[in-house]
C-alpha cells in the first residue's frame, strides 16, 4: 500500500509540470464523455451479483448491437447452470451465465480481444452519491444481500462501451477482428472460466491478443499504471477440519483439544513462507478464521480453519499448498491423535490463477498508451497480491499474450496526503464508501483502452 501511494503521489509533480497530451482522440473521448458518464450512473445504480448480470449484459449488447457488432449472449450458461446445480443444489436454480461476445470484422489483420467483468459485490453503498445503489438481491448460492458496485466493475463496462464507440467510429484507422466479451462473475472467480469452458475460444474468433483494465482506487485519477510480467496472485482457499476428542474443560486429560491442536498449525504455518520458501519467491498463507467450541467449560471435537493462500508461481504453489497438508496432519499426530482422526485439507478447486503480463504486449501497449496520453501519466506498479481471473484468459492451451493494466480514479491529493502521513488511505476498492473520480476516470479508460486496441489492430 505505501509503495502505491508513494507512486501516486510522485506522478503529482509531472502532472503539475506539464500540459496533457491532447490528439483528436482525446478530443473525441471528451467530446462523448455525457455518453459514457450516463452509462456509469445506470450500471452503478443497478448493481447486479455474480451470475445475476442479466440486466447489465442487456444493456451492453444493446449498445455494442447498436455499433454494428454481432453480439452472442448466454456464453456460459451450461457451464454455469451445472455449477450452481452442483454448489447451491435447488437454491441455484436462478442462476445463469450472462457472458456475452461481440465480433466486428474489419478486414485482414490481428484478433484482440477486450475483456470487461459487469458483477458486482454484496456490500451496501455508504458513498452518499446521488446515483447510489439501493439493490438489494440474492447471491449465487440463495443468500440475500445489499449490492454494490464497490470494485468499479461499472466503470469497466461504461470504459468498454466508449471504447468500442470510438473504435467503431475509426474503422479506417484498423484493420483485424474486434471481439469485445462481457464476463460474469469475476468476483467469485468463475466466470472466465464458464465462458472458456463453453468454447470462447472455438466458436468465435481466437484473438491475437486480450487486453483489459481495471479502475483503481490505489492510483491517481487520471493516471495509468501497469505491471509486466507477473501481476497478480494464485488465490486459493483451503479448510482444514481438524479432529479431536471432546472433554469436559475441567478434565483435557481426558481429550484430544482440537483448538490446541488448532492454533499449533496456525503457529506452524507461519514458517512455510519465512523458512522455506527462497527469499526472493513471493507467498503468502493466511488464516482468515479459527472456529471451534459452544460453551467456556466444553473442549469440542472439532475445530475448522479457513485459509488464503497467494503465490505467482505455480511450483511455489504447490510447495505452499503440500505444506499446508504437511504441517497439519504433523500437529495432529504430535498431540497423539490416531489416523483415523488425522485432519481433512480441503483445497478449493476453483483456484484463482495467477495473472501474467506477456512482457513484450505490455510494453508496446503501455507505450502507445504514453504517447496517447502524456508519458508522465503512465508508470510501472509494484505486483499484487489480488487475483483476477482475467489471467485464465491467457493461461489456457492457446497461451494468448494477454495485459491487463490499471485506470487511476482517486483524488490525488487524498493519496499525496496519505502518502505524507497527513491522513489515512482514502477508501478504495472493496470498500463500501469507495467512489471513484468519475471523469478523469472514465476519459482515461476509454482513451487508453482505444489506444492500446489501435495498436494492436495496427494505424494505417
């Protein structure tokens, strides 16, 4: 977080100092700027949850149809359907797959892809805004909950529609295969891999390339930022039901104290990433929960711990992932437990993986972002520990070079405050009272999105 800050905040000065890059681009993106801000407001007002988009991905293909690009909805659906058959029984049965794929051909030439996520969170809006959500509605797996927009995936779809505005309105300065996909439930870490699954990659266009960006509420308004290379995490989840034998409290002689047990391993994994991973390897285990016991004077049976797991590579993954199993049973048999008691090592096989930056995209692409909107705009970011499930769109078989880079939307001088000591961290995202800084945010996004695609379609 202070590195982030610091970075905005020294981006201050070079704003300060220089005149913005201003092209016919820029003009054209301010000049269609009431657009996009009315489509921001209507999709952050209507904020809708994963594998709930139904209303969003209307709007959307509504638009892109109104460009001229053949639009496809439902890709995912089967997929989808059966998971939430699968995870949430009856109480899924509303769920559906709302992704959508839009192709407009125009002469020889690359594929690229342009990827936007359209869910949202369950969190009620605090922002005071006068566009806020009021939604409320029941998530993927039958509980309800307030909804809200608070990781800017609003932002992302109004940033899609301009883009796709301003390259359908430059045609003659492109020549390839456009495919704009909206993805469902990102949040939740499944919806690119529901619309792969249902042959994204087979029944349309393969692209060349994908590319994507994503409002942060960690960089400067008006600035962009990017990371090649890796960018994000592995994200995995694991449950680790540890077996013990319960006992009055009085008596622990006469049990098998599953909470002991229990904060020993939380002891223990802690030296997976200082003592056995190579300093210079990134990981990160944490235990998000600890839950055991109903009463002061009773040793339960049972305890259950719940765990986020983050890496970047996939062999520092797995060491991190076979530890975890390792330490656990080690503990329980310390304590004498039998095997028949040894604990259960629940690993969510729906992992997030992690993001990789191809190297040599991102640097093309980030410099014809420069060159579009002033080079001292633009600056590298340290890698994160977040997860994107953007990355399996260039993880699969097809090994695709894909980017995705960052669209600043926070007050920056909220950041060089908080960089100086002088306040705390303005709210970013996840939180409920993020709110981003529409216009720069969305003329940003949409310049540099178009600028990127230009690049990778090719100028005449």
């Amino acid at each position: 977080m202070k590195k982030l800050l610091l970075a905005a905040a020294a981006s201050l000065a070079f704003l300060g100092s220089g005149a913005a890059y201003a092209d016919e681009l820029a003009d054209a993106v301010a000049e269609d700027y009431g657009y996009v801000f009315n489509l921001y407001k209507h999709f952050h007002k209507n904020p809708e949850l994963s594998f709930k988009e139904s209303e969003s991905a209307k709007r959307m293909a509504a638009e892109l149809e109104g460009l001229g690009f053949t639009v496809t909805t439902g890709v995912g659906d089967k997929w989808t359907k059966s998971k939430a058959k699968k995870d949430a029984g009856e109480v899924g049965d509303g769920v559906a797959g709302y992704g959508l794929v839009a192709v407009m051909e125009n002469g020889e030439g690359p594929t690229v892809m342009l990827r936007a996520d359209m869910d949202a969170l369950p969190l009620e809006e605090k922002t005071g805004l006068p566009y806020a959500s009021k939604v409320t509605m029941t998530d993927y797996l039958g509980q309800e909950a307030p909804v809200m927009h608070a990781c800017a995936h609003d932002s992302h779809m109004a940033i899609m529609i301009g883009t796709a505005r301003r390259l359908a309105a430059m045609k003659d300065q492109w020549s390839g295969t456009l495919v704009i996909i909206g993805q469902p439930a990102e949040e939740i870490g499944l919806g690119a891999l529901a619309m792969i699954e249902d042959g994204l990659f087979k029944k349309f266009p393969k692209p060349d390339y994908i590319l994507a960006t994503h409002t942060s509420g960690w960089d400067a308004a008006g600035d962009v930022t990017y990371t090649p290379g890796w960018a994000l995490a592995n994200v995995d989840s694991v449950d680790i039901i540890i077996h013990g034998v319960g006992a009055h409290g009085s008596a622990p002689q006469m049990g098998k104290d599953p909470i002991v047990i229990g904060a020993q391993i939380v002891n223990a994994l802690q030296t997976l990433v200082s003592r056995e991973l190579d300093p210079q390897s990134a990981g990160v285990v944490t235990v998000g929960a600890f839950q055991a016991g109903y009463k002061h004077n009773i040793i339960p049976d049972e305890a259950h711990l719940q765990l986020t797991v983050r890496s970047y590579e996939d062999g520092v993954r797995e060491k991190l992932l076979t530890g975890i199993e390792r330490i656990a049973v080690a503990q329980a048999k310390s304590a004498g437990l039998p095997d028949d008691l040894m604990p259960d090592v629940k690993i969510e096989s729906d992992y997030t993986p992690a993001t990789y930056n191809d190297e040599a995209m991102t640097d093309r692409v980030m410099t014809a972002i420069a060159d579009s909107i002033g080079a001292e705009r633009v600056y590298a970011r340290p890698a994160s520990m977040g997860g994107e499930d953007f990355s399996r769109f260039g993880r699969t078989p097809e090994d695709i070079p894909a980017l995705i880079f960052w669209t600043g939307a926070q007050d920056p001088k909220a950041l060089k405050a908080a960089a100086e000591g002088k306040a705390p961290p303005p709210p970013a995202n996840h939180s409920p009272f993020f709110a981003p800084q529409p216009e720069p945010a969305l003329k940003t996004g949409v310049q540099a999105m178009t600028a990127g695609a230009l690049e990778l379609l090719g100028k005449n």
